[in-house]
C-alpha cells in the first residue's frame, strides 16, 4: 500500500527545520548508502549533530501525531528520520532500501520507507520520487509537510533535479504487523469504525468491528 499524508508537519515546522537544516554541514549521501546504492546516489546528507538532533525530533513528532500514519504503520520502532537534499544533477538511482537498519544484536527491520517533502513542489524541477510497484510505476511528488509511506520492499529512485532544490526527511518503520497484507486489513478496519463511530457513535456494528479489530491486531502483532 502507497499511502500520501498531508499536513503531517505545519507550515511553521517545515519552516523551522529549514532553517535548522540550513545550519548544519551536509555531507556526501554515498556515506550513509549500501554498497550496491552507492553507485546510484547522488546528493547531500545533513551530518549527526545538533541540528541534525532537533529536526529529527519534529519529523517523528509530526508522525507520530498522524493519526493515519499511526494507523496504516502501526509502528513498533522508527529509525530517526535523516535529512537530503538534492540539487540540478544530483539523483537517487533504482535502488532498494537495506533490510535491516544499525548495528548490534537488534537492528530494526524496514518494512516501511518514509519520505517528507520539505520544499514545495515549485521550488525544484524533477526530484519525484517514483515506485516500482506492483501496479506499475507511481510517480509522487507532494506538497511541503506532507509524506508518502510505502513498503521497502519496493524498488524506488529519485528522478534527477533539473532545477532548484529538492529537500526532504526520510525515515524507516518496523511495523508491529510485519506481513503488508494483514497491515491493509487492519487499517480498512479501523477507517471502518472511526468512520462508523463518527457516524452513529457506539452501536453492536461498531462494538464488533472494533472487537474484530483488537482481536486480529491480538493475533498479529510482534512485540
Ligand atoms: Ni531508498
């Protein structure tokens, strides 16, 4: 499932972590890419540090507080969301994002890949980011503060910059429903009986959707 939020950060965030990212020393993206990626990537990665520290903590504040990004995801852990920016020539060849992510005995596994948009889309020509999903390539390129969340196991690039400057975050999730299939089931249900609550309130089709619901998350949630 392909999945575009809007306003998961305010225009005032984007504003702040521009100017927060604007200080910071960015650095060569082939550093921070698997070893077959790193032949595709061209572009800049703000390095670790302060900075870096700040805007993170409101990229994964901003999602958190989704609510859709919360229930389409279902996170059980989210790698701190980093930061690239593309310029005119810089790219992201097809690739596909790292299984597992850190070091040490638990490393988190990517079962979702998250890209916010932090410049608008006039500021830059080029820059999509386009899937190769199973239904053909999507070609997606959003609105400042808003996000698309897909599977990792996608095959994805960045188109090349033609013009301007392409900024964004980009994070991974463990899922605590690690199979995509039982993740849409799960999400269908509950904009079910959010849907239904918000139109009747309790009523026995709510009190078995929701039962329903928890059950099924009982039943295939990893924690
Ligand atoms: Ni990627």
């Amino acid at each position: 499932m392909i999945l575009c939020l809007a306003d998961v950060l305010t225009a005032e965030a984007v504003a702040e972590l521009l100017s927060l990212t604007a200080g910071g020393s960015w650095t060569d993206g082939t550093r921070t890419a698997g070893w077959a990626a790193r032949e595709v990537k061209r572009n800049r990665q703000l390095a670790k540090g302060t900075a870096a520290a700040e805007a993170a903590a409101i990229v994964r504040a901003g999602l958190e507080a989704h609510q859709v990004f919360r229930a389409a995801s279902l996170v059980r852990r989210m790698r701190d969301p980093m930061f690239a920016r593309y310029e005119a020539g810089e790219e992201y060849g097809l690739h596909v994002d790292d299984a597992l992510m850190g070091s040490g005995p638990d490393p988190l596994r990517t079962d979702l890949s998250v890209t916010v948009f932090l410049s608008p889309p006039s500021a830059y020509d080029g820059g999509e980011l386009v899937l190769d999903s199973p239904a053909g390539e999507q070609t997606i390129k959003l609105d400042a503060g808003s996000a698309v969340l897909y599977p990792s196991t996608f095959l994805h690039r960045v188109a090349p910059v033609t013009r301007g400057e392409r900024r964004v975050a980009v994070t991974w999730v463990q899922s605590l429903v690690r199979s995509v299939e039982q993740r849409a089931i799960l999400f269908d249900l509950d904009q079910a009986r959010r849907d239904l609550f918000a139109r009747e309130g309790r009523s026995p089709a709510f009190d078995l959707i929701a039962k329903s619901y928890a059950n099924l998350l009982r039943l295939w949630a990893e924690s």
